[in-house]
C-alpha cells in the first residue's frame, strides 16, 4: 500500500511544502533575489541533508557515524553554496558588462516615459502608472534572476533523485537474478549463504546500471517530456521543489527496504507543485487532467497486469520443462 499509495502521497505533500515555502519566503518578498542570496545557504545545506547523512551512514561500504555523516553533509552543502555563489556573481557581472544587467531594469525605460510621468504626474495613490510598471518590471526582472539561481540547486536535486532512482529501481530489477545466482551458487559449494549480496555479486547491478541507462538514452525522452511539461507548468524553483519532494519520499521508502515506484513518486510530487501553485495563488493548479487520468490508469493496471504476464509465462516455462522431460 505505503509502494502504490503512500510513497506518491508523500512526494506530493513534501514538494507542495517545499514549493509553498520557496513561494512565501522567497518569490513573494519586495526584494526576491537579496531574499535568495541570503536563503542560498540554507537551501544547499537541507539539499544535501535530504539524502547524503543517509548514504553515508547505512551504505555497507561506508558507515559512518551520524554526527559525522551530518558534519560531512553540512560542510559539503556549504562549499558548493559558496562555489555557486561565485559562479553567479561571475555570470551577473558578465550580463552587466554586456547591457544586461537583470538587477537594473529600470534602465530599459527610455526617456520618453520620464517625460510622460513628469507630465501626467501621479495617481491617487500617489504613484505614476509609469512608475507603477516600472516597478513591475524591476520585480520580473528579479524573479527571472531567482530562477536563474535556482539552475545550481536544480542540477543537484537532478542528481540526487537519479542517485536515489538507483537505489530503488536497479535494486528492484537486479535483485532476483542476484538472489538465483546467489543460491546457485551455495548448492555448488562457492559461498556459504544463498543470501544475495551487492559487494559479492557486483556483476548483475552492473548489469541492471547498463540496462538502465541505455533505456533512458532510447526510450527515456518520452517520459521525460510528460513529467516535465505535460502534467504542470514547471520553472527552476518548481522543479526544485518536486525533484526534493521525489529524494525525500524516495530515500524514506529505501531507508524502510520498501521497494517503491520512483516514477509514481515523481509525477505525486509534480502534482504537488501543481496544487502549491493554487495555495500561493497563482491561479489554479494548471493540472493537466486528462494526461492525470491516463497516468492513474497505468497505476491501477500496472499491478494486475505485471502479475497476469509473470504467471503466464512462469506456466509457459513450466510447460517446456515438463515437455523437455
């Protein structure tokens, strides 16, 4: 159930909390990107607490001590948030020195506008229309800039949920060939255990890793365009926001030795993003439901279907070894 059920819904409410918070404390403040530079610490650091402490203490290569696994986690969050702080100032001041300077927008405005609001002077409120879309663009400028930083954040995230997508998936598709080839070998007297063992049995996750990746690289750019642009309108920080959801729900399922789908946990975590959306009123949530629709189908028949096909064809060997005798 918590596989089916319970781990989308966990990626959903932890990438709409996300998203909400990056919305309220960041995106929604007179200042957004000083608002941003102040935040960046604390995103890097929560970015690698999500996932790296857990690595570094239950992986059997590895174990070592919590304490340490959070120091490790936090100094590591803290070098590439001021690594990325560097290579943001450096593109900031490459757009300044070419006329694009996203923290001055107010330069754009020629001179003809000054002129008309010297002219028709100021509203009731005491602030000119022209001076009211100055600022307009001034705070679009900043929000393009913020989510120009969010570029950093999300490559990690990217790469945290690819990480954790490994524990989980190549696990799962490795793990029964891991354990044939592990009690195969017990009855002929290699190892002592039939127990399957990822250090001794390195060759079937290599396996799983190559078949992997070379299903991403043929068949993976269709998934990759329905996630990312056909359930939501997505932007750096809404992606960051429903990438951490994914790590978050995802590591949880591996820490518990749950096997879980990560695409149901990914697509619950953009849908997340998509109703955070709503609750920072940016409309409504902008949820494509007829694409919704076919992705819950395929939820509900994966399991009955998988099962139909494995039976069939365990009758259909089962067959041939009787006939083979």
């Amino acid at each position: 159930v918590f596989s089916w059920v319970g781990n989308p819904l966990l990626g959903m409410f932890t990438s709409c909390c996300i998203f909400v918070g990056i919305d309220k404390l960041v995106l929604k403040r007179a200042d957004p990107l000083r608002t941003f530079d102040s935040a960046r610490w604390v995103l890097y650091l929560l970015s690698f607490q999500a996932c790296l402490p857990f690595v570094l203490t239950k992986s059997p290569q590895i174990q070592v001590g919590t304490g340490t696994a959070v120091l490790i986690s936090s100094l590591i969050g803290l070098i590439f948030a001021a690594f990325s702080s560097h290579v943001l100032l450096w593109l900031r001041a490459v757009k300044t020195s070419a006329g694009h300077d996203a923290l001055a927008p107010l330069a754009s405005f020629s001179e003809a506008e000054s002129e008309e609001h010297e002219r028709f002077g100021a509203d009731e409120g005491g602030v000119s229309k022209s001076e009211m879309s100055r600022q307009a663009h001034a705070r679009e400028g900043q929000l393009r800039e913020v989510e120009e930083h969010f570029g950093p954040l999300l490559i990690l995230s990217a790469l945290s949920v690819a990480f954790v997508h490994g524990a989980q998936d190549v696990s799962n598709a490795a793990g029964p060939l891991m354990q044939i080839v592990a009690t195969v070998d017990a009855a002929n007297g290699k190892t002592a255990a039939g127990k399957a063992v990822g250090a001794e049995l390195p060759w079937p996750l290599l396996l799983g890793v190559s078949a992997f990746v070379l299903g991403d690289l043929t068949l993976g750019s269709k998934v990759i365009v329905t996630v990312g642009s056909k359930i939501t309108d997505m932007t750096p920080s809404r992606a960051f926001a429903a990438q951490m959801g994914t790590v978050v729900a995802l590591t949880s399922a591996t820490l518990l030795a749950l096997p879980v789908s990560t695409s149901e946990c990914i697509v619950g975590s953009v849908i997340g993003v998509g109703l955070g959306k709503k609750f920072t009123g940016e409309g409504d949530a902008g949820l494509n439901i007829k694409v919704l629709r076919k992705i819950w189908a395929a939820w509900l028949l994966t399991i009955p279907y998988a099962a139909c096909i494995a039976a069939a064809f365990y009758h259909f060997v089962e067959l041939i070894c009787r006939l083979s005798n």
